[in-house]
C-alpha cells in the first residue's frame, strides 16, 4: 500500500474523527519536537485497512512513552497513568472521553508459560514482532516527514486482504494463551479464518498452560466475546475448540436458541448490561452447585454471581408460580434483580414477569407509614403488615381507588 493511499483513509472523517485526527497530530508533534519517532499500531491500524472506523488509540514511540505522557499533560491538560514496570501510560484527554494508550517500543520474554512477560525498550520493528497477530503487526507512522509510511515487517496486510488469522511464532499460544480467545473473536468479528498452521497450535500444551490461567483472566476474556456483536457464534467456536472445558469441566456451551437474547430491548426501564445478560443465559439452566463453582472459578463479583444464580432459580421455580395472583408474583420477584426477571422472561415468555418489570413492580398504596402514625398507630411490625395488606389489594384489583383503600384500612384498624 503506498503512502497516499494511508494519508487517504487517515484524512476520511468516517474512519478517524475530526478531533482524533487534530489530537494524533498533536502527539507526532510533540513526539517529534523531542526526538521520539512515534506510529500507531495494533487495532488502529488493522481496522483503518479494512476500511472500518477506529476506536482504539494505541501510540508507540522509540523513547519514553511515560515523559511523552508528562510533555503532553504540560502542554495540553488532561491526567495521566502511567505504568512504569511495562513503560505505558493512559492519557485521557482533557474535556473528552478519549483515553490515549501511549507506549514505549519494546522486547518481551516470558519466563515461563501463562504469566506476564518481562518487558525491555527497543525498537517499533521489535515491538511489532512481539505482537499477538500479523494482523495487529502493522504501524503508520505519525511524525514529520514520515507520516504516512506503513511498516508491515510481517506481512499483515496480506493476512488481512485474505482474511486469516495467524500468529507470529509456534509458541505464540504457550506463551499466551488469551491469544486464542482472539483468534476466535477476529474470526467471529471480521468474517475470518483461522490459518491452518497456526490453528494446530490450539494443542495440548497451549490447553493445559490455559486451564491453569487465573479467574479473572479468563473472565476478561469471556467478557470481550460478550461484548461482540456475533458472540453467541464465538462462543460456539470457542466450544468447538474444546476451551470452555479447560475453563471448568462443568462449563456448558453457551444454547444458541438464547442468542437473539443478548441485546437488549431499550424500551424497557433496565439498564442494558450485555455482559450481566450473557453470563445470565449462559448459565440459567444449570444446577446452583455448578452456578457456584463457575462463578467461583470465574471470579465473578457479588453483583454478577447474584444475577446469575437468581436468574436459574426463578427459571427452575417458574412452575410453582402459574396462576398465581399478581401480588404473589410481585412478592416473590421484588428482591431479585429486574435483569435476572428479564432474562426469565426472554427465555420462557411467561407474561407475569414482564407485567411485574412494566406494571407491577411500581404500584403502592397511597396509605403510608407517616399516615399510620397519624391515625395513633404504634410503630412496629403491623406496619408492614398493613401496608403489604393495601398494596395487594391494589395489585389484584380488590380496590381501584384511594376512596375504597381507605375503608379496607379502616377495616384492618
């Protein structure tokens, strides 16, 4: 690919915004002024070369990634958070929601499988040939005269006309094992395939380096799949591949009858949560001895592990509701998460669930604790009594005005 033919997605407003180009200009500049040749790389570059719109802002220097971050706060405002031990920093521009990753070129070696590399300065070409993909290989150039100059050391950009995905090393997936949870989330995402060699990979060693991964790193993986348009579709492929049971023996693949489930319907008052819903869907039907030894294993928070169990629980006690009257509904759902009743709901389209998210869950007496206290009533317990009394009431359609609540009050006096 030439040179002008770079500058001219990077000037296509569609793909880089206005201002990310105004603000990737003011870090070349600022690089330049101290001596740092300075690129993009990784994501940004992949999605720009097909043609998508980028996300990502990902700064490589040959210098001080961390200085460069100092320079920049200085002379353009905003905070920085740098990570001296791999020589990175976040800058998050002043008045914008925009995070910079700024990073300083590096080696990497792994002392051993599945833990973090050992990183040291060097080179954009070295930096580029310790990367996950040859995809994720390539770097434009940002400063001076350069700008513009594609460096594609291994040939990424052909891996990307062809639409295969491949490593840069036979050890790639040793070292790292995360990196096949990407392989398969390109592969979903991009319409890609695996490259055959790089698919053998996927083998007993790179298994067994991955079922001994951390909780919390396999989670953040399963967390990107989710957050994919077709992650239903991944993590199929993912089972297919044999991952999930390396996870956890009693991981299920994920039932692809839930799929359309994932994304959520905005016109209802819940806030959307694709993760919390995924994980949800995934893991309804199970038993909740298994429900706690994946979120134990996963590292779930108190929130999700919660979410999750409530949801199998009101989906396996659904038949001990049917015909039930609506203030049992209501009584039986307000302390679960209206996310976990939604997902229920999804799944087996029983209507009091949705009639309690949109109806019953905001009906309340007009009787309150202050208008008891009034009528001498001691405070305790008959309190609670009372006004659950009223509410019911209300709910199953026993009383439909504030005239009629107050006699059946008067009568409970």
């Amino acid at each position: 690919m030439q040179k002008d033919d770079v500058l001219r997605l990077f000037h296509n407003p569609d793909l880089i915004l206005p201002m990310q180009q105004n603000l990737l200009a003011d870090i070349a500049a600022q690089a330049a002024s101290v001596n740092m040749p300075c690129y993009v790389v990784g994501g940004f570059v992949r999605d720009l070369l097909l043609g998508r719109p980028v996300k990502d802002l990902d700064v490589i220097v040959e210098g001080d990634a961390v200085k460069l971050g100092d320079q920049l706060v200085k002379k353009y405002g905003g905070k920085l958070t740098p990570h001296f031990k791999f020589g990175t920093a976040f800058w998050h521009v002043p008045d914008s929601e925009q995070i910079v990753d700024l990073i300083t070129a590096r080696s990497e070696t792994y002392e051993r499988s599945g833990v973090l590399p050992v990183v040291t300065p060097s080179t954009i070409e070295d930096d580029l040939r310790r990367r996950d993909f040859t995809i994720n290989a390539m770097a434009i150039r940002l400063d001076g005269e350069h700008f513009g100059e594609l460096l594609d050391p291994l040939n990424g950009r052909s891996d990307l006309e062809h639409g295969f995905v491949r490593v840069l090393h036979d050890r790639s997936f040793v070292d790292d094992p995360t990196r096949i949870f990407r392989a398969v989330r390109y592969e979903g995402r991009y319409g890609f395939k695996i490259e055959s060699a790089t698919l053998s990979l996927v083998n007993a060693e790179a298994l067994e380096v991955l079922a001994a991964l951390s909780g919390e790193r396999l989670r953040n993986e399963l967390d990107l799949i989710l957050d994919e348009k077709n992650s239903a579709r991944i993590l199929f492929r993912v089972a297919s591949l044999e991952l999930l049971k390396r996870i956890h023996p009693h991981m299920p693949e994920f039932d692809q009858r839930y799929a359309g489930f994932i994304e959520m319907d905005n016109r209802l008052d819940i806030p959307a949560d694709r993760r919390t819903m995924g994980y949800m869907l995934w893991f309804m039907d199970l038993s909740e001895e298994d429900i706690f030894l994946l979120v134990n294993r996963l590292d779930f928070s108190n929130e999700m592990s919660l979410a999750v169990w409530a949801a199998s629980q009101l989906k396996r006690g659904l038949p001990h509701l049917m015909g039930s009257t609506p203030s049992v509904w209501t009584y039986a759902l307000e302390k679960l998460p209206l996310l976990s009743i939604y997902a229920v709901y999804l799944v087996a389209r029983e209507d009091a669930l949705l009639s309690y998210i949109s109806l019953w869950r905001h009906v309340k007496p007009h009787t309150t604790g202050k208008a008891l206290k009034a009528r001498g009533l001691v405070p305790g317990p008959r309190y609670g009594e009372i006004l659950t009394r009223l509410r019911a009431a209300w709910l199953d359609g026993e009383i439909s005005d504030k005239v009629q609540e107050i006699r059946l009050l008067e009568s409970m006096l």
